[in-house]
C-alpha cells in the first residue's frame, strides 16, 4: 500500500534561505541560527515495486491529485507494469537516439533520412519536451506548422510514423506507460505509373547501350533498380539452371526471391555475359551483371545515380518525362496478373509482401477498359441471336 506526503526542507528563519546542503546546514547552525522544518507545496508519492521504494512527485498542490496518481500506479502495477519512478521522464532526445539505435541495430538503409525528418522537422518542435507533454492536439498543431510550409501529407505522415515508432519504442522499453492517438493523413498521390510496350522501347532505346539491359531486366522482373537490380552479382544467376535469385536479407523484406529465366531475360543476361567474358580476355574480371564495359571504370558496377542521371534525359528525349524507374516495377505485375500468373506466384517472383500494394500496382490501362468494352460488346451480340 502507498502513502502520499509532502516533502520537508529545512530553512533558516535568520538568513531567510533554505538549507539544501549539509554545509549550508552546518554552517547556520554553527552561528547559532534559528532553523526550522517546512513542508512543501507539492505533495508526493510513494509506493513499491519490486521491494525497493519509488517516489514520485504529482506535480500538484492538491491532494486528490495525489491519491488520484497513486491509485493509478498500483492499479498498473497490480497488471505488472514495472513502474520505477523513472517511468515518464523520457524526453524527445532521449526517444529519438532510441529510434536512431534501432534504426542501425536493425541495419535499416532508410538511416540517413530518419536522421534527416528528426533533425529538420521533428526536433525544432518537439524537441526540449517529455514525451508526456506529447499529446494528440500538438501533434495537430505540427501537422497544422508543416501544411502551412508547404510539405506534402506523405511527407508529413512520414514524420508522424518516425513519430509513432518512438513511442512504441519508450512503452517498450519501459520507459513510458501509454502513447498517445497520433491520426496518419490521407495520402492522395499515390503514383499511378507504368509503361505500354511501345513507351518502354522508346525509352530503353534512348539510354546508353550497356544502360538498356537494366531496363529491359527491370521491366520482365519488377525487381527494384537501386537495391536488388544495379548490385547483382554473377554469383546469383544460374545460366544453367535458368534463373536468377536474391540472397536472403538484402531485400527491401528481407526474403530470398528467384525469378526463372523468360526468354527476354535470357537474352539480357547472355548480352551481359558476353560483356563480362570480353573484360575478361582483355584482363578485367568484373563480379557485376550491370558493368560499365569499357573505360576506366571498366568492370565496375553501374552506379544509382549514374544510371538515374540517363535515366532522365532518355525519358524526356522519348517523349515520356513523366516516367520513373519504379514504373517498371508496376509495369511488371500488370504483366504477369494479364498473362493469368497467379496472384501468389506472381507475388513471390516480384517481391510483394502484402496484397494490398500488390493490388495498387495492378494498374488499369484504358486498353484493357477498350478490351472489357469489347467483349461486352461480344457477349450482348451473342445475347440478341
């Protein structure tokens, strides 16, 4: 059982100060001075957990609020919340290094720009306050501060998910005993993109010769260009057996994933062969599929940003400046659900974890409206004989 008091300091009536320190204390006693006990404003708790005392102030003058706050924790502490007297006291910065450790401990690639919101966005307002004094209305305010500034919802939401991940870290850990509503926005651009087969030969046929095999794999694949195409190794292709694989754990999921050969991607990958086994003969071994094949940076891979860099001025010179690498990934599972694949294999062979994203990338093209026109069409003519 708890008791709630108020604390006692001692103060000197002669020098008007209180006495906080043993020194200070010794000294006005030495002079003969008068010193009494006062009680503080604030009252106070104190309770156990774990046999040793925790004591923790209300932060009132009054003392229902006291009661009120103890009751609260021996009600929890009776479910089995360990609620040491540090629990509560966690400020932002303290959350947002947890965030940032779990962050690398996980070996997270999204690193840099979670470092980035809470640097710019988050911790210019929310930094400096207990993650208590976070409430759902202030987060209403920031979401209200960067409208006004002019950030998009996604990138709001973004924030307000780093946000949220801080706070289930804190409960976790502890350190905190509830979080508080923290409302998403809703999100309204949502990129509709992907190639028809003309687009995408227009396209491919812009960017540089050994630049045309990595659209051509990415748009049969859907594999995502940065992170599981540009680093492929020849290790991973299995010219015999007819497939390419991604190890386990370098995926955005961190599955494993194997794509039988097409003969579209057999042909990608037998042109880039041949580029490796001239590098070769000429004293360059090169362990990437995507290589520069001539140069001084024969043999090495091809770079995000070099390829991003062509990839720019082949879509504006092929009429389609709209367009982006990923519009490949959305391109292939439109594919693969309109040659019948079935939904799980297709699933599998591109990476997709969940149904709903994968049902967001199978994207309506006004020639499949056309098409479902036409049967209909068919099907009332068979109807009126």
């Amino acid at each position: 059982m708890g008791t709630i008091y108020r604390r006692q300091v001692r103060f000197c009536t002669t020098c008007d100060e209180r006495l906080d320190t043993t020194a200070a204390r010794t000294s006005c006693q030495a002079a003969g001075h008068a010193i009494e006990r006062r009680e503080q404003s604030i009252w106070w708790i104190k309770y156990q957990v774990g046999g040793r005392p925790q004591c923790v102030s209300s932060g009132s003058t009054k003392k229902e609020d006291a009661k009120k706050l103890l009751r609260e924790r021996e009600h929890l502490i009776d479910q089995g919340a360990p609620l040491t007297a540090s629990v509560g006291t966690i400020t932002f910065e303290e959350a947002a290094e947890d965030l940032l450790t779990d962050f690398r401990t996980n070996k997270k690639r999204s690193l840099r720009t979670i470092t980035l919101r809470i640097d710019k966005h988050l911790t210019p307002f929310f930094g400096g306050r207990r993650l208590t004094a976070i409430t759902t209305a202030l987060v209403r305010v920031f979401v209200a501060r960067r409208q006004e500034a002019g950030a998009s919802n996604a990138a709001i939401n973004r924030e307000l998910i780093a946000l949220k991940r801080m706070f289930t870290l804190a409960v976790q850990g502890g350190k905190l005993i509830a979080r508080p509503y923290i409302p998403l926005l809703k999100e309204s651009n949502v990129r509709q993109g992907f190639f028809e087969p003309e687009e995408f030969t227009s396209v491919k046929n812009q960017l540089p010769v050994h630049m045309q095999g990595i659209a051509a794999f990415a748009c049969i694949t859907g594999w995502r260009t940065p992170s599981e195409i540009l680093p492929l190794e020849w290790r991973q292709v299995d010219m015999m057996a007819g497939e390419v694989r991604i190890d386990a754990g370098t995926t955005k999921n961190g599955d494993g994933r194997v794509f039988p050969f097409t003969t579209d991607l057999r042909r990608v990958l037998e042109d880039q062969q041949r580029v490796a086994e001239r590098l070769q003969r000429e004293g360059t071994t090169t362990r990437f599929v995507f290589c520069y094949p001539s140069g001084p940076k024969a043999g090495q891979r091809i770079t995000e940003s070099a390829f991003i860099h062509r990839w720019w001025r082949a879509r504006v010179a092929a009429g389609c400046p709209g367009r982006i690498p990923h519009d490949f990934r959305r391109t292939a599972v439109r594919n693969l659900v309109r040659a019948g694949v079935p939904e799980r294999i297709a699933m599998q062979l591109t990476g997709h974890k969940t149904r709903s994203v994968f049902e967001r990338y199978n994207i309506v093209s006004p020639g499949d409206l056309r098409e479902a026109a036409r049967r209909l069409d068919a099907y009332a003519s068979m109807c009126s004989r």
